[in-house]
C-alpha cells in the first residue's frame, strides 16, 4: 500500500469576482507515492503544484476526492487529528519560513514543544539534529545572521525534529544559489538514504528533480500530464510540457533554428541516434558505420546520467555512398532509435 | 512667574493624575485593544480563523467608535461609565471611557503590525501541528513584538493628547492643571511649565519604547 494516495482530487478556489467559474487549481489528480521514494513534482509556477503538496499535509482542504496518508484518511477529518498527523509530516518552504523571533535552538525545538514532548527529550533531539544538518555552532544565532542556505538547513532540522515519515519539501532551493541548492540537495538526499524518510519534492527546476528524484510527475493547469520514473520521463518524455521540461537539462534534438546552423555547416545527412540504457553501445553502432564505409562527424547531442543509468541523444552528420547510409540506418533501426533530420 | 512657584505642588499632583490615568488606561486599553486587534487580524479571510461575518462585524464596530472625537465621546459615553465604575465624573471615569476608546485606536494598530508578519511563517507553525491559540501565543506575537512595542508607544503618547481633556469631566492631571492655572488666570509660565513637563514625559516613554523595540527586534 502506497504511504501517500490521492484518488480523484480536486481543489477549487471561489472566483476572484462574483459570477465566474471557480477556479481549478488541482484538477482530478490521482497519485501514489511508496515509502522510500524521492518523488518529484515539477510545473511552471500557477501549475498547481504548490497547492497539490499542501493537500497532503492538510494545510489546504481538498474539495473532492480522497488523499490517504500512512493509512489515514486525510480529508473530512477534525483538526484536533490533522495536528497529529501534521506531526508525521515535516514541511520545509522555498522562504525558509523560520521564526525570526527565535533562536537557532528554539527554531528547532519548536515542533517537540508542540507535541509535548519532555525538556530532557527536547534537549536531547536538537542537538542531534543540529549535528545532522552541521549547525551545532549556530544555536543561539538568530535566523537574519543566518546565509540562505544555512536558513534551509535550520529549516530541514525543524521539519525532521518530530522524526516525520514524510517531508514535503515546496521549492526548497528556488531561492538559493547554484552551489547553495547542491548543499541542500545533497543533504535532502542523506534525509532519505540515512533516516529513510521518504521525500515530496515540488520545484520547476529540471535540475533539481534530475539530481534528487527517484519519481516525478509533471503538472500542468491543475492536472498531471505525465508521471513515472524520472529515467524513463527523461529519456521519453511524452507530453509537450515534460519535453520542454525535459529540454531544460537534457541536450537532445535540435531546434528547427539549430537545425538549419547546422545544415549550413555541414554536407552529409544528419540523422540524431537516440540511446537508451539498455541498447546497444556507441561502441558497436559507430563500428558498424565505419565497416559499411559511412564518414561520420558528431555534430550535436550529449549523454546523461541518470542515477547510474545513461540514455543521450546523438546527431551526427553522415557522408558516404547513399547506399551504404541507407542500409547501414535500416541495419541500426532496430536497436536504438533513429531519426533523421531535414 | 511666582504663582509657578506656589503652584509647584499642584504641578507634581497634576503630572501624577495624568500618568495615573495614561498607565490605567493604557493598561486596560491596551489589553482590551490586543485582543480586538488579534480578533481583526484571526479572522480577516484567509488567516487562521477566517470567518468573514465576524470580520465584518468588528471591522464595521472599530469603524463606528475610532473616529469619535474624545471630547465628544467622553460625554456620550458618561452613562455608561456612571453604569460601569458607579460615577460619571472624576478620574474613574476618565479611565474607562479613555480605555474603551483607546482599545478601538489600538486594535488598527496592532492589526497593521501583525499583518507584517510573513503569512509564511505562520503556516510553518501550523505545518508542524500547532493548535491556533498557540500560533498566537507564541509565534504571531513575539514575531510582531518590536512593531508591537512602538505602536504601544506611539498610543502612550496619543493617550496624553487625549487625557487633557479629563478637565471637562472633573478629572485631574496636566491639560487640566495647563487651562484651570495657566489660561484660565492669564499666567502663561504656568502653562508652559505643564508643556514642558509633557514633552519630557512623552521623550522619555519614546526612548524607553525605543529601547525596548530595539532590543525585540535586536538592531
């Protein structure tokens, strides 16, 4: 059973003005999420994405369908049970969201305070956690004499301070630096190997889902377009919306306009290969063009990386009799993807 | 000049009434105040109690009671003060119905400074489970404490405007000290002197609000 699952929901806001039609800010998503996943939720700002994950935690109430959390149903609930369960789910923000009246230490110690917890056991998780994100010297500062990223770090310690299952993690990075958001990344990445918290991570940065997610649905208006494991949405995506997306991170096919800069500069017909992990090798597809007499030059493209497993899109142009071009593409058709541009 | 002199112990007694009457209805205005201003900001649309018609309600009641003019309202209001402290006149009076208009002009300014906290990390107190009494108690407040500490300041200073009056009703203190001595005997240095001992008053609170806002807000 899935530790979260959105069946059917839908939110709607009350129209800005009298008369119009409600606006759909989610739209009929069905989602699931398994224990242990790092699961990514990306989409242009206005897609919705930032409602979805507040629906999860109950900070926004669905208006139809049914989102069960570690078993419990979340919606239709008393706020009395939300509060509890709010305390199995930690949530940090793209604006940190510290409490700038209070210290590192008390930042942190906040959430164990609202579950009552005793002053020893308090006394006793802060300090571990401000060893686990590296902010043990930091305690008694206070957020503003904080950088950015130590901000997120003191945000990650106060929304893990409850020992969550889960944590919702809406933008996390959006406001930091390139370097800054890797530190994060890198420790939201030990949150779920170490302490095996299983992660929601909401973003419109490509990058970001590429280096943490394990799963990553994309949304648009209000609605997921396309979801599954981030090898797969990356290598093939299939919408309009995850290639765009996609396109962000991944140097894949030209652009009709690259396209053209490219046929201007060289003879030969360009034809782009696409490899897929599991296909044959560059090696073997690059021998058999030199042994059917085909020149060959790499003109565009890249591989990526994906957790171990690569996939990239090659586009070379090819010279040769046009005998020998033809057979030797229909030969390779068969084994990884070819297209040929014109 | 002389009668300055003589009048010395007047001027002590006169400044007494009327920090005895600012600190009382500072006291209760302030609290009285809080708790409309809070009510304000819980419950405009959106926030953690949002509830429109009771939104509406103590907007529309604020309205009606904030632009009354004092002296006007202290004699409107003298039935209900007679009900409430069994007098109309004298300084008990004064205290409520300066406490009762005090706490309208206080509850704008204490929704104004609460409405300066982020919306942000509101919502991240209620992300880790905390119950709304306990947002307030202990995150919309301290966070909103060095705004929170002018704006009381800045009332105390309104408060001693607003107590010079007190004379109308046969209550003491300065403004009554300034007009019964000063204007009403054609003795100017007598009412200069009852200014003079406002400005140092009203300097001192500041500085004292100052210091305080400066250390919630620690810059």
């Amino acid at each position: 059973m899935p530790l979260i699952s959105l069946q059917g929901v839908t939110k709607s806001f009350p129209p800005g003005r009298r008369g119009d039609a409600p606006v759909h800010a989610i739209d009929n998503v069905s989602l699931d999420i398994e224990a242990g996943e790092i699961y990514g939720i990306i989409g242009y700002s206005g897609a919705g994405k930032s409602t979805l994950v507040r629906l999860i935690n109950a900070l926004e109430k669905a208006s139809s369908g049914t989102i069960i959390v570690d078993g419990q149903q979340v919606t239709n609930v008393p706020d009395r049970q939300l509060r509890k369960l709010r305390l199995d789910i930690g949530m940090i923000f793209q604006q940190f969201n510290l409490f700038n009246a209070k210290t590192v230490w008390n930042n942190v110690a906040y959430p164990l305070r609202v579950a009552g917890k005793s002053r020893d056991e308090i006394q006793a998780r802060v300090t571990e956690l401000l060893d686990f994100v590296g902010l043990a010297d930091k305690a008694s500062n206070y957020p503003e004499q904080l950088s950015g990223g130590q901000k997120q770090r003191v945000g990650i310690a106060r929304a893990l301070a409850t020992s969550p299952k889960i944590l919702l993690a809406d933008e996390a990075t959006s406001a930091l630096d390139p370097e800054t958001t890797h530190e994060v990344l890198r420790l939201l990445r030990r949150v779920n190997e170490e302490l095996g918290i299983t992660i929601v991570v909401i973003t419109h940065e490509m990058d970001v889902i590429q280096t943490l997610a394990t799963k990553v649905a994309v949304m648009d208006s209000g609605r997921i377009v396309e979801q599954g494991d981030v090898f797969d949405v990356f290598s093939n995506p299939r919408e309009a919306s995850s290639q765009r997306f996609v396109s962000t991170v991944v140097r894949g096919i030209p652009s009709p306009d690259e396209l053209a800069v490219l046929q201007e500069r060289h003879t030969g017909r360009i034809v782009t290969f696409s490899f897929r992990d599991g296909d044959s090798s560059q090696a073997s597809v690059f021998l058999e063009l030199a042994a059917a007499g085909v020149e060959f030059e790499l003109i565009y493209g890249g591989i990526n990386d994906i957790r171990g497993r690569a996939f990239g899109h090659l586009t070379l142009a090819l010279t040769g009799p046009d005998g020998a071009v033809d057979a030797a593409l229909t030969g390779l058709s068969g084994r990884i993807t070819v297209k040929e541009l014109s | 000049m002389d009668s300055l002199i003589d009048l010395t112990p007047e001027l002590w007694v006169a400044t007494y009434e009327t920090l005895y009457i600012v600190g009382f209805s500072l006291f209760f205005g302030g609290l009285g105040g809080l708790l409309l201003g809070i009510g304000l900001y819980t419950t405009r649309a959106g926030s953690i109690l949002g509830n429109s018609a009771v939104f509406s309600t103590l907007n529309i009641i604020v309205n009606i009671f904030r632009p009354i003019p004092f002296i006007i309202f202290l004699a409107a209001a003298q039935p209900l003060a007679r009900a409430v402290t069994g007098t109309g006149i004298g300084n008990s009076a004064i205290i409520f119905t300066l406490s009762l208009a005090a706490a309208f002009g206080i509850s704008r300014i204490v929704e104004q400074n609460l409405l300066t906290v982020q919306p942000g990390v509101i919502e991240a107190a209620r992300s880790v489970g905390a119950g709304r009494l306990r947002i307030i108690l202990t995150i919309l407040i301290p966070e909103a404490l060095g705004p929170l500490i002018l704006g009381y300041t800045f009332i105390f200073v309104a408060l001693v405007d607003m107590s010079a009056v007190a004379g109308y009703v046969g209550g003491g203190g300065l403004g009554n000290f300034a007009i019964q001595y000063g204007y009403r005997q054609f003795n100017p240095w007598v009412t200069w002197a009852a200014v003079i001992v406002i400005i140092l008053l009203v300097q001192a609170v500041q500085l004292l609000g100052n210091v305080l806002a400066r250390k919630a807000l620690r810059r």
